[in-house]
C-alpha cells in the first residue's frame, strides 16, 4: 500500500498497516522529516504514550485551560502536554520504519487513475499499491484530485516568544479581529507560541491581529518585549469531508480531510485518524470488500467526535460549549487499537 505524507496522520498509518504485515511506501514531499513544524505543539497527556513516541519528545506539561469569550472567561484544570513537534514526527516515522515501511522522498504532482505520479530533482516515478492512504496535508494534491470543490480554510500566523516565567497554563481567547476568529498562548519551556487564526478572507489582517494579541501579554509581563524569536503560519481546513474512494482504494487521514481543529485536538486528531486508516487499509486488502472503505467516513467521524460530545446542560451559552467541549476531549482517552483482532 501507499501513503502519502509523512505527517501524524500518515506515519501512523504506515506504522499501523505495517504493524498489520502490510508491505507500506511512504512518500514524502519534505527533505526532512517534521520540519518546519506548524503548529504550537499541545496535545492531550494520553497521546505521547499511545503515539510510543519518546517521553523526551515532551518539553513540558500543561495543568490549566484558561478560556475568553469577550466578557466571559473561565479557567479549568486539564492534563496535557507541550510536545517538541520536530522530534514528535520524527519518531512517528521511526516507528513506521522500525515497523518495516519504506519511506521515499517526492512530491506527488498528479494521479493517474489508481497511480501516483511524484518528482524529485526533476526527474518523475509512478507508483500504484493495492490501497492508497491520502495523508498529504492541507494543501493536499491527491484528495483535489478526487473532489476538487472548494474547501473551508483558516489562515493562521504565530510567533514564538521569549517567556519572563515559565507557566503551565494554556490561554484561548475569541475574537481577535472584528468579532472573529481565534487566538492563543501555548507555553513552550522558556518560550511560547502565540497565533491567531481568522478565515483565509481576512488573511491580510494576521498580522495586526496577532501583534495586538501579543501586546496584551506584554503589557501582563507574561513575556519580553520585542522579543519575536520565530515565526510560522499557514492554512488549516475547517470543513471535514468524505473523500474517501472505493475505486480508487483511496482513504484520506489528517488535514486532507479537514476539520481536525485548531484549539488543542488537531495533532491528537491527525494521530487517530491515521490509525483507523491504516487498520481500515489493511482490512480492505485482507477482505476485499468495498464495505470496508465505504464505512471509513463514518467511523472516523464517530471516533474523532467521542472527545467532543456537547454538555449536557439545558441550553448552554456558546462559551460553556466550548470550554465543556475542550474539557471533555482532554479528559478523553480513546480504546487502543486491538492489533490481534486485526490480524
């Protein structure tokens, strides 16, 4: 089987399938593995351990969500983690390796029915496997090729900051800009990583909102002045769609599919949705049957939506939604994979 992109979703896939006795390439459009990281690094405290990546992969854990809704604001404790992203996908690939995975460097340009056409250096090689997992990322080649319809994206800018004193809390606020959009301060050791997120539209406005978010945290001490010692940014698909093709034998995992959040479960998301396209390929080559694939959607969108429940409070307000929905996917620890069932 194929994989494409080496990101969360789709190391994991390939380790997965591996695992399962599948011979996997992966192909990757990346020189190296994880970087330049994009994100700011927090996942749930259950993921390291069920990633099996290794603990020096944490840099440091975070004890409380503190939540601002204009006027609103609340702040709950949680058990997470601030993850060295570089060395997170790093050892996701290792562990696909380790696992017997192949791991090849292209970039996929086009598809050709069940073929992948990628280039390296100029020069371009076909490949076809007997199942495809899509796990290319938000810009993904290969899930355009099979819906080119428009999709749903948030444009997102951060910077990393200087810290004046290490804390272990987490800051989510909304809105940033003109009633829109989302912003927050993840801790990472003796910095931090401060970014908004407003949809792609009003992508010109990034930066004036995130230097204002930024000043707030000045003016509190939080972090030094003028003290910018790196940024990132980039587009993140907010609509989840169903892609996944029985003709093609083609699953999509990760951003390719979209809609994996910006507030704390995208890398913990990518992560699982990789599992279960990696355990659904291999069952697809073992059975044959369509079943298998056409099912996929709907039982990715049930595991990924089982840290999401909404309260059970009668008509709550749109903030303690969203401060109960973070506190539930935290809180959550999905079942592990049972590989002897697979098998």
């Amino acid at each position: 089987m194929i994989v494409v992109g080496c990101g969360p979703a789709g190391a994991t896939a390939a380790r997965v399938a591996a695992d399962c006795g599948r011979a996997v390439l992966i192909i990757d459009r990346k020189r190296s593995v994880g970087q330049p990281p994009r994100c700011a690094g927090f996942v749930p405290s259950w993921l390291p351990e069920r990633a099996g990546v290794d603990p020096c992969s944490v840099i440091q854990p975070i004890t409380h969500f503190r939540f601002r809704d204009g006027s609103q604001s609340a702040e709950v404790e949680v058990e997470g983690a601030v993850i060295d992203r570089t060395r997170f996908d790093k050892t996701l690939a290792i562990l696909a390796l380790e696992a017997g995975a192949d791991l090849c460097n292209g970039f996929v340009i086009r598809r050709e029915d069940r073929i992948l056409i990628a280039r390296r250096n100029g020069a371009e090689a076909s490949f076809s496997g007997g199942a495809i997992v899509c796990a290319d990322g938000a810009a993904s080649v290969v899930s355009r090729s099979v819906d080119p319809s428009r999709r749903w994206y948030l444009a997102t800018m951060q910077f990393e900051v200087g810290l004046e004193k290490p804390t272990g809390t987490v800051s989510l606020r909304r809105p940033v800009f003109e009633r829109r959009g989302l912003g927050w301060f993840i801790p990472s050791g003796r910095t931090a990583k401060i970014g908004v997120a407003l949809p792609r539209a009003m992508s010109r406005v990034l930066k004036p909102a995130l230097l204002s978010v930024i000043r707030e945290f000045e003016r509190d001490g939080a972090i030094f002045k003028n003290a910018v010692l790196g940024a990132t940014g980039g587009l993140v698909p907010i609509d989840r769609r169903p892609v996944s093709d029985v003709g093609l034998s083609m699953l999509v995992a990760g951003d390719a599919r979209g809609g994996l959040g910006v507030d704390g479960a995208g890398i913990a998301n990518a992560v699982l949705s990789g599992e279960l396209a990696g355990l659904t390929a291999h069952r697809f080559l073992d059975r044959s049957s369509d079943d298998v694939i056409e099912n996929y959607d709907l039982e990715l969108d049930q595991l990924l939506s089982c840290g999401s429940g909404e309260t059970r409070s009668q008509n709550p307000s749109a903030f303690k939604k969203w401060v109960s929905r973070t506190q539930r996917f935290l809180a959550w620890s999905p079942d592990p994979i049972d590989f002897e069932a697979a098998t």
